[in-house]
C-alpha cells in the first residue's frame, strides 16, 4: 500500500483545484483588523536577519570544521545573541525568561 493511497479525504482534488478564495479564517481576521499571519511571525521574530545571518555563517563554519553543533544548541545561541543586543531600538524587545 503506497503512501499516498493511505490518505484521508481527496487531497489530490484539492491540489489540483485552485481556489481564488481565502479562507474563513483569513475573512475573520481581515474583518477585524488583525494583522496577517506573515506580519505576526515577523513582529514576533527576537533575531534580525542581520543576526539571523550570523548565526548561520556561524553553524556552517563549525561545520565545515568538522564540529557540527547540534540543534539543541541554536536556541540557546540565538538567546546569546539577542541578550547582547543594544537597547536602542525600541521595536527589538529582549526575549521572555520562557522563551528558552
């Protein structure tokens, strides 16, 4: 039995079918004037893509070393990095004592 046999529901239909519609929860959100979902994530993001940046190129070298970092380990970094940050911008807020 492959995997796509295994399905619920017809999800190969709806693929294939466009729908020009938002969904009714995008209309709910719009209705209220919520921000979109892109938007949220975006305000909600600790790292600036400056930094997001960095990190990366710092988790490739170390790769490229032969010392992978583990997963686990890019949350805490990332904290590392947003801690140290100035507190000059306003719109950047340090992240929560949960957020670890």
């Amino acid at each position: 039995m492959s995997i796509v046999s295994r399905t619920r529901g017809k999800s190969s239909d709806r693929k294939n079918s466009v729908s020009l519609q938002p969904s009714k929860s995008t209309l709910w959100r719009r209705a209220r004037d919520r921000p979109t979902l892109k938007d949220k994530a975006v305000r909600q993001q600790y790292l600036t893509p400056c930094e997001e940046e960095a990190l990366v190129r710092y988790v490739l070298e170390y790769a490229e070393r032969g010392y992978p970092l583990p997963a686990k380990s890019l949350r805490s970094l990332a904290l590392v990095i947003a801690r140290r940050r100035g507190s000059d911008d306003p719109d950047l807020h340090l992240p929560g004592k949960n957020w670890l």
